[in-house]
C-alpha cells in the first residue's frame, strides 16, 4: 500500500507518522467505497490517542500496566491514558430516585432470562469446506424431511445419525440459558415455540443442526431491588461515556490540529 496517499497528521507540533496511520487503518473496516471513511476514522483515532497521550505527559502522569484479561497486560501508553482519564474524570454514583425514574420508564425491560429445554441432531461439517458443508445441509434436510412425516422419530434419528455426543441420550442438550451455546444456535432458539423443530438446519462452526425446542421457560421481570445495582452500573458508564467525550472534545477545541477531520474541518487551529 502507498503510504503517501495518507495525510500528514500534526497534532500540536507532533507529526504523527504515516507509517502510524498505515498500521491504524489496518483496524477500520475498508473497502472500494467506504476507504476514505476508514481512512478518516482511523486518522481520527491517533489524533484523540496523541491528544490524550500529550496531556498525560504534561500532567506527569505515570502508570503502571494492569492486567485486562487473562495474561494480557496494557501497554504502557494505555496504562497512561487509563490513568489520565481516571484522574479526570469524576464519576457521581447516581441517587436511589435517578435509578428508580430509569427502572419506571420501563420495568419490562429488566427480566430473568429465559431457560430452553433443547434437543438436536448434528451434521457435522467444517462450514469453510464448501464440499463438506454441502453435503452436511442435503444430510440434515433428509432429516428435517423424515421428522416432518414422523416428530416422534428425534430422539431415533439422533441416536443413529448424530454426531454430537448428546446422542446418546437421543439428541438432548438439556437446559440452556442466553450465552450457554453459539450465538447462530441462540438466535435461531429465539424464534421457536416450544415443541417446535426448526423449519431449516441451523448453520453453526460445527455443522449443521436439526433443532428443536422441547420447553421454554420465559424470562420474568424482575423487582427494582433486584436490578437497581445493574441499573446503577449502566448509568455510572453512561455518565462516564458523556464525560470522556467532553474532555476530549476539550482537547481538540484547544489544540493545534492539521490532516485529520474532526468535525471542525481538515486544519483545526488553536485558538488565540
């Protein structure tokens, strides 16, 4: 890729590479008609990165790295960042009344989850192998042809023809709640009835399943004291969201910026 096709970044005297911006863009979607948006987004990105770093750095903020998932660790220009914004940014826990007007604008949205009772018969493929996958959907629509004469054959047909080791106890997955299973298996569950069989084979990165629906627990809503805690959480994260934003659109009002489009135009100058 040509590189001098990137603009120059300046960000307060400090000239972002192009090389930077080659390696960002690698991180927004980019195709032949949306490039010059990826191109743009990621330009933005390394400016609102440089902008947070400088200010890190004029305030002496230092930081050590702090572990974000299993043996992942911040780099150290992250670690500076979270540091930053933690030191500036001050988080109001919202009142018991604020959480309880948020609960009332609709109560239905806070339920249990549902709980499926799920059986299924897999053809199992590699779903990149387009021989193999093919062959799986012509094995689980002969399926779905036999169990449409006869639903009372499942749990038969799972046993001989199966090959998942749910089988053995005639295709039975037991209960399921949302995130137990794939996520292409959960949206096609969420469209069933209970005692339903799928009208078409479900493809996950396992194969093909013929599902079915045995029973089906709805979701209830819960009480405010139950979800007032998560409630509390979404808000706190809702203000800090709001918060972050305006200090960084602090930055940018302040700052001497050429080559990237942040809403005020390619060359943004600070301010006398």
């Amino acid at each position: 890729m040509n590189t001098q096709m990137f603009p120059d970044l300046v960000i307060n005297g400090e000239t972002i590479p192009q090389t930077a911006v080659a390696a960002e863009l690698q991180n927004h979607t980019a195709s032949k008609d949306n490039f010059a948006d990826a191109l743009r987004n990621a330009a933005n990105a390394l400016v609102i990165r440089t902008l947070l770093l400088q200010e890190a750095r004029k305030n002496g903020i230092e930081a050590v790295p702090q572990e974000v998932s299993p043996n992942r660790f911040e780099t150290g220009e992250e670690a500076m960042i979270r540091a930053l914004l933690e030191a500036e940014i001050d988080i109001i826990p919202p009142s018991e009344e604020a959480i309880r007007a948020e609960w009332q604008k609709d109560p239905e949205r806070f339920r249990s989850m549902p709980l499926w009772e799920v059986s299924h018969i897999l053809c199992k493929c590699d779903p990149n192998d387009a021989v193999e996958r093919e062959l799986a959907l012509r094995r689980a629509n002969d399926i779905l042809s036999d169990l449409r004469k006869d639903g009372k054959t499942f749990e038969k047909i799972a046993r001989t023809q199966s090959d998942c080791g749910s089988r053995s106890a005639g295709g039975s997955l037991g209960q399921l709640r949302p995130g137990d299973t794939v996520p292409e298996f959960e949206a096609a569950l969420r469209q069933l009835s209970e005692g339903e069989i799928a009208p078409e084979p479900v493809l996950s990165r396992y194969g093909y399943h013929v599902l079915r629906l045995d029973a089906l627990a709805e979701g209830h809503p819960l009480p405010f004291e139950t979800v007032k805690p998560k409630i509390s959480e979404a808000m706190e994260k809702a203000q800090w969201a709001r918060k972050a934003k305006a200090f960084v659109d602090g930055l940018i009002a302040s700052s001497s910026i050429t080559g990237a489009d942040l809403g005020r135009g390619t060359n943004n100058t600070k301010p006398n």
